[in-house]
C-alpha cells in the first residue's frame, strides 16, 4: 500500500475509534460501544504499526533506531 | 499533557492558491466560531466541571478541535503557498500580507484578530455545556457559507453539538 492509501486507512480508523471514545466517556458501561472500541483498537495499531515501519514515526515516542529521524518525514500540511 | 501525532485528522491536498478563498477560510481558524476558540473554550472549561465523564468529553473534544484548528491552517497555507505579488493584490490579499506575509496569525475574515472575549468559561457545568452548544451549533451558520469548499471539516464539528446534546446533558442530570 502506497503512504497516501495507508495514511487514509489509518485516519479512517482513527476517526472511528475518536468518536467512540467521545461516547464512552459519558456511556462508559456500555458493551456494545466498548467491543467496538476494542476492535478499531486492534485495527488501528496494526494500521499505525504498518505506516510506522514504511513512512516513519507519527509520535517521538515511536523514533526507536539509533537515528534522530523525527524531522526527516515532511510535516502533514507539506506536499 | 500532550503529544503531537504526526497527521491530520483529514487529508488536505490543495494544487491552487488561492488567496481570496484563503482570507475567508482563516475565520475558522482565528475568528469568532474558530477552532481555536472552540479548543480553548473545552479546555478551559474542564477544570471545574464537576462530572469527570464530562470533563473527559471536553478534554477529548477540546483536544478534537485542535486537530482541526490543524486543518484549516494547512487549508490556509496551502491556499497561500507560491503566490505572485499580482496575485496577492488582485485576490485582495494585500491588507494580511503587509502585517503577516503568508504567517498563519488567528484572526477572523473580517480582520478582527482572535479573542478571548468570543468564549466563556464560567465554572458552572450547566452554564457552559449550553455555551458548548451554542458554539457548536454555529457551525450551521458555517455550513451554507464554508461548508462548500470543506464539508467535511464542518460534519466534523457539528458531531459535538449532536455529542454534548445527547451525551454531556444526560450525564449531569
């Protein structure tokens, strides 16, 4: 998958999973809202995981080689 | 405290500038229904909001409107990027150019800069989830105008009027 369809697949599940944290936080027994929280989860570490490996790091938490490449990737407004 | 992650909530990738539609957009940045009233408003409300599901609700939402406050300034630097001085008067961009180039400075269309008089913050729950939703509820006066040019953004705003209505409000009562 190509930076630009990953980073939207990523974004999709991120705007998934944030709109069900906003539910939660006021339905926090909710089960139904906490499985599908859950799920998007998974999907969006494994999604976040794929784009780390291939386009570097989305937090500086994440810069995990010897290597300061933090700044190296373009910023999200440039392209 | 915060981390900066990497992206934007939702992929800007703007080919022309466009610096009159640029002079329009910044208003939802820096002007009176902007995302950085909007993130300053939750944030600053959260404090002595006596609920935590609420304060958890404007720390994620106050959080939200950061990421879009991010949004529209890419809009607006992407709108102004490679400009030619013809361009810049033509397009009536001279007035904001001559005090900021193409700087992002929070300030509404009309050319008022941001204030902090455009929120309120008044240490009563009720008080202010009915100026959230007050503040949310403008984006239906954004919808006809700028919604054109960036819907999406807007659907994203009005979510938390639809949030603070069904949410906020049940969980104090």
């Amino acid at each position: 998958m190509d930076r630009e369809a990953l980073l939207k697949r990523l974004m999709a599940a991120d705007f998934a999973l944030h709109e069900t944290v906003l539910f939660l936080d006021v339905h926090p027994k909710n089960r139904k809202a906490m499985e599908y929280y859950r799920k998007m989860q998974a999907q969006r570490e494994e999604l976040a995981e794929q784009y780390r490996k291939n386009f570097g790091p989305l937090t500086y938490y994440e810069v995990k080689s010897g290597e300061w490449n933090w700044t190296d990737y373009p910023w999200p407004w440039q392209n | 405290m915060w981390i900066y992650d990497k992206k934007l909530q939702y992929p800007i990738n703007i080919k022309n500038p466009n610096a009159a539609l640029a002079k329009l957009i910044i208003s939802q940045f820096g002007g009176p229904d902007g995302e950085l009233g909007a993130s300053m408003r939750y944030l600053s409300q959260r404090y002595t909001m006596p609920y935590r599901e609420v304060i958890g609700a404007l720390t994620d939402i106050g959080t939200e409107e950061l990421a879009h406050m991010e949004m529209v300034c890419a809009i607006v630097y992407q709108l102004t990027r490679n400009l030619t001085p013809e361009q810049i008067k033509e397009q009536g961009f001279d007035a904001y150019f001559v005090d900021h180039t193409t700087g992002l400075y929070p300030v509404a269309a009309s050319g008022v800069p941001w204030n902090a008089n455009t929120f309120q913050s008044t240490g009563d729950a009720i008080a202010d989830i009915m100026e959230d939703m007050a503040a949310d509820a403008t984006t239906t006066k954004e919808q006809p105008t700028i919604s054109r040019i960036r819907k999406p953004l807007i659907l994203l705003a009005f979510r938390h009027f639809e949030a603070f209505r069904k949410n906020a409000i049940p969980a104090i009562a």
